[in-house]
C-alpha cells in the first residue's frame, strides 16, 4: 500500500527542507496505530521509551510535568476520560513499528535526499491524547512529518531559526544538555500559523521549529516519523560550539539555517569533544 500519493510526493519535495506544509496519507486505520495496540507497545517497550502526564497544561511551562501516575497500559486504553498526553518513543525498537517506519520513510527517501543527503537516526514516536490536551511550546531537532491518525488537533508553528521565538541561547542550552521546552510569552502568538489537521492528514515541522499543539474534542492518535541530516548534525553541533564560546565571553554569531553550510563550526567542535574537552 502506499502511503503518499503523487500529489503529496510533489508537494513534500517543493516546501522541504524548510517550509511547513500539509500532506495527505494513507495510513488509515492500520492495526498498529489502534489504541489496544499502541497500550500493548508501551507497555513492552523500556520505560524510558514512555513519558505520559496530564493533558491540561499551559502553553508554556518550566522543563517537563510530571507523570499522573496512572499506568501507561490504563492511561492509553482510557484516554477517552484519562486526561493525560503520553508519548511512545522510538517505536523502531519494536520489529513490526520498524518496518512501519522504514516503509514510510522509503516512500519519501528520493525527495528526502535530494535536498538534504542521507537520511541519518531515522525515529518514530506516536502521541496519544485526551480530548483537548495541550502539548507546551517547545522546538525538536529532527525534520518530522506528523501523520494525524484519529481524532484531530491544531499545531501552531512558529518560523525556525527566528531569535524571536527561540533565542540562540535556548538554542545552545538544548545542543548542551538543556531541556527543549521554551520560554512562552503571550505576544509571541500573533507570529504563529496555526495548522488544523485530522485523520488522513499530516504536517510537516522543521528541525527545531517552534510549536505548541491543541487536540480536538475526540481522542488522537499522531505518529511522528523523523530523521536527522548532516545538515541538522552540523546546526546542532555549531549551536553546542556557540554555547562553548558564549561561557568563554565572547559573542558568536548565530548559525544558518539551510542551505547555509555550519560545518566550520561543527568541526570544530567535534575535534574538541574528540578531544575530550567539550561533551
């Protein structure tokens, strides 16, 4: 079965690397995606794999909230009444999610590469949400594709790589360790495009491309398929040698964003953490 048309093939590869988008899949009701299924996988995977919490919180917050203490087999099964947001990470760890994954991906795989070479620490994360759960502002380091399953909800982007809504320095924290939510002011709103989307449609999101998200009023099953380029390796990498020279006092200029080559900058930092003086 394919997945991407013809139509969403050529729209991906018109606005990617850089510009969100829309697309339609064709995922439809697939057995792994079903609640049952997604409670079983989470249940198997390491705990570290899950993260779930309540599903009423701010736009912005202060690192991560913590878990509701429902389990996360009950949590997934009920979401319907749990009130809780959870997220299964790397599904590719379970034999059947992997070959989901790298069906999905090999279908893009041309357009993909075209733009921003091999693909590189290819992931899936699915994210199961109560009616109305909020998912905080924050910024991810892959270039994602989000594919709505059930239910519906609303991401609000913000431009990637704009000091406005994510400063260097938020920038630098994260490539260093940092947490990867963000500080939200309520002015930064008017710079958000909203994107609404529900089952058979997906959006894609930048490498670190500000967003927050509002789910619909019915429970929702997303899954998000990533991977990680030089490109992105060499952003994140600079950011990391910004932050080193940032603690040394002096001021760094900002990196690029693509096509703009980082390299210079990543380079030196990975000779220095080859040498063991940066991490």
């Amino acid at each position: 079965m394919t997945v991407f048309d013809n139509h969403s093939r050529a729209t991906f590869a018109a606005h990617y690397p850089e510009k969100p988008h829309t697309l339609r899949h064709q995922l439809g009701a697939h057995p792994l995606m079903t609640f049952d299924a997604l409670a079983s996988l989470a249940e198997a995977l390491p705990e570290a794999s899950v993260e779930y919490n309540a599903a009423d919180q701010p736009i912005g917050i202060d690192g991560k909230p913590e878990p509701t203490g429902i389990p996360i087999g009950e949590t997934i099964r009920n979401i319907g009444t749990s009130g809780s947001w959870a997220a299964i990470k790397n599904i590719e760890q379970d034999p059947a999610y992997a070959a989901l994954l790298s069906e999905l991906l090999d279908e893009l795989r041309p357009e993909i590469e075209a733009k921003t070479g091999r693909m590189l620490m290819t992931q899936g994360f699915v994210f199961v949400t109560s009616p109305g759960g909020v998912t905080p502002y924050h910024f991810d380091p892959e270039h994602n594709i989000l594919l709505q399953v059930h239910g519906s909800k609303v991401m609000t982007q913000f431009p990637a790589g704009d000091a406005t809504y994510a400063p260097d320095e938020m920038h630098e924290s994260y490539h260093t360790g940092g947490a990867r939510e963000l500080t939200w002011r309520d002015e930064l709103a008017q710079g958000g495009q909203e994107f609404e989307i529900g089952a058979g449609e997906a959006l894609f999101v930048p490498v670190m491309a500000p967003h927050f998200v509002r789910n619909g009023p019915e429970p929702s099953v997303s899954l998000s398929i990533t991977w990680r380029s030089e490109w992105s390796y060499a952003e994140a990498d600079a950011r990391a040698m910004n932050a080193m020279l940032r603690r040394a006092g002096l001021k760094p200029g900002s990196t690029g964003r693509w096509p703009v080559s980082n390299l210079p900058k990543a380079y030196g930092y990975r000779a220095l953490r080859k040498l063991g003086i940066a991490s």
